[in-house]
C-alpha cells in the first residue's frame, strides 16, 4: 500500500473566495517498484457541503468508494470515478459539470477532481518554477515565471468555474439560481 503527503497549502483570495494552492504526492508500491506521482492542487471552499465523490485519471488511482459509469463515455474513457454512493457521483457529476470539465480541459491538465465536506479541488501535473541554469538562488528566467503563473491562472480559473456549476442547481421551469447557504 502506498503512503500520501500535502505540501504547505498557500491559502489566497481568488475572485473573493477562499482559495488554496499547493502540492500533493502519493507513492504506490515498494522499493524498486515504488513510484510517487505529484500533483499541484488548488481547492475551494464552497457555500454548503457536498458528498464525498473523486475522479482520477490514473489507473493506480488511491481512490476509495464504488466504481461508477457516466452516461459521458468520454468522460469515463479519461477518468476513474469512484464514490461511496453512486447516486451522490450522479448528483455531483451532472451533465453540466462533466461537459464543463471536458471543455475546459483540453490539454488534459487536470489529473483528479473531488468534492468532499464544504469543499471542492483539482489536481494538475506537477509544475515547478526552475533556477537559470547558470545561477544559483531564487532567480528565475522570466518566460519560465510568466509560464508558471499562467498555469496557476488557469488552474484558478477552471477550479472556480467547477465551483460555479456546482453551486448552481436547476429549479422547475429549467431556471437557474445560486444554492443558498446552509
């Protein structure tokens, strides 16, 4: 069985909520079949709890909870859906959500989704922001800089559109509003 970390977790103000950014790793196996995968995540706080439901798109997924097919083939061709109860993936994952991730997502930069408690998160290959080769310290070749955070950016900004839908539930007469506080 394999063991996981969390990094130092940097809680910022993102389009005025509360935001984290910060890194994840787990590693499967043993010895010389050992192998740790990290992650950058960023998770949100959202306005009411929601079921525990994950999505990853490794095959040695860590994830507990049933596994679970989605009416998007598409969807369960990229991603491992696993949930303690399926009708909360249904509830989590509707059609409006997966099509938002699917779009969002084309260059396939999101490794997992979940929802757990008051919370959502994704996880994103791994990103670092190197040293010049030349130098030592903390300086940074700028066009690496400028790369890096636009990866945060987007990363940001597709978790807070997953975030949005989520939060939005569908009335009678098709009419969208905001789910209120609990």
């Amino acid at each position: 069985r394999g063991h996981s970390s969390l990094g130092p977790l940097f809680k910022i103000k993102y389009d005025n909520r509360e935001t984290y950014f910060g890194t994840y790793s787990y590693t499967v196996g043993s010895g010389k079949n050992s192998q740790t995968i990290e992650h950058n995540i960023f998770v949100q706080k959202l306005k009411r709890k929601y079921p525990e439901v994950h999505c990853s798109n490794q095959v040695f997924s860590v994830l507990i909870g049933q596994d679970i097919e989605l009416e998007s083939a598409e969807f369960n061709k990229r991603f491992i859906v696993k949930s303690k109860n399926p009708q909360e993936a249904f509830y989590v994952l509707n059609p409006r959500l997966i099509n938002a991730i699917l779009e969002r997502d084309t260059k396939k930069y999101v490794q997992f989704f979940e929802t757990f408690d008051q919370y959502v998160l994704i996880g994103t290959e791994k990103f670092t922001i190197e040293p010049h080769p030349r130098l030592t310290g903390p300086i940074v070749k700028l066009e690496n800089y400028q790369k890096k955070k636009a990866q945060i950016l987007e990363g940001l900004d597709m978790l807070t559109d997953f975030a949005d839908i989520l939060q939005r539930e569908i009335v009678d007469g098709g009419e969208e509003r905001s789910v209120a506080k609990e």
